[in-house]
C-alpha cells in the first residue's frame, strides 16, 4: 500500500532531476551556439519544454499515486472497522 506513494514520489524526483539537467544542457547549448539569430528562438523554447515535459509527466504520476495510497487507506481503515 505505502509502496504506490513511494514509487510516485519517486517518478516525481527523478522527473525534477531530468528538468534540471535538461536545462543545464539547453543553456550550454545556447552558449555554445554564441550568436543567436532572432528567428531561432523556437529552438530554446523547444530545449526548455522538453524537460518541463517531464515534470508534469512526473508530478501526474505521483498525483495519481497519491489518490491510490489514500484511496487504499480509507479503504483498509473501513475494512478494519466491519464486524466479522
């Protein structure tokens, strides 16, 4: 039962990890690439929302993680309470 919040505790972590390094590559990218033409700004949009990308995907798992751990425990808390 605690193992559905763990592993969607653990899907958000390692989904904020991902962003972080996404964003550390999209910067070095930006510096590399040293003159940026104006019309290229698609391209830092695109290497920012990939990693945002994952985030939600992360934070979305873990949401639904979340409703099942509370879910089963309500449910467990009800079943301890029934006369047998």
């Amino acid at each position: 039962m605690d193992a559905s919040l763990f592993w969607g505790a653990f899907t958000f972590a390692v989904a904020c990890i991902h962003t972080l390094i996404g964003l550390i590559v999209t910067a070095l990218s930006v510096r590399a690439a040293a003159p940026i033409e104006p019309g290229a700004h698609w391209l830092i949009a695109t290497g920012i929302a990939v990693p945002l990308a994952s985030s939600v995907y992360g934070l979305f798992v873990f949401l639904l993680a979340a409703l099942a751990w509370f879910g089963f425990r309500s449910w467990h808390a009800r079943a301890k309470q029934l006369p047998i």
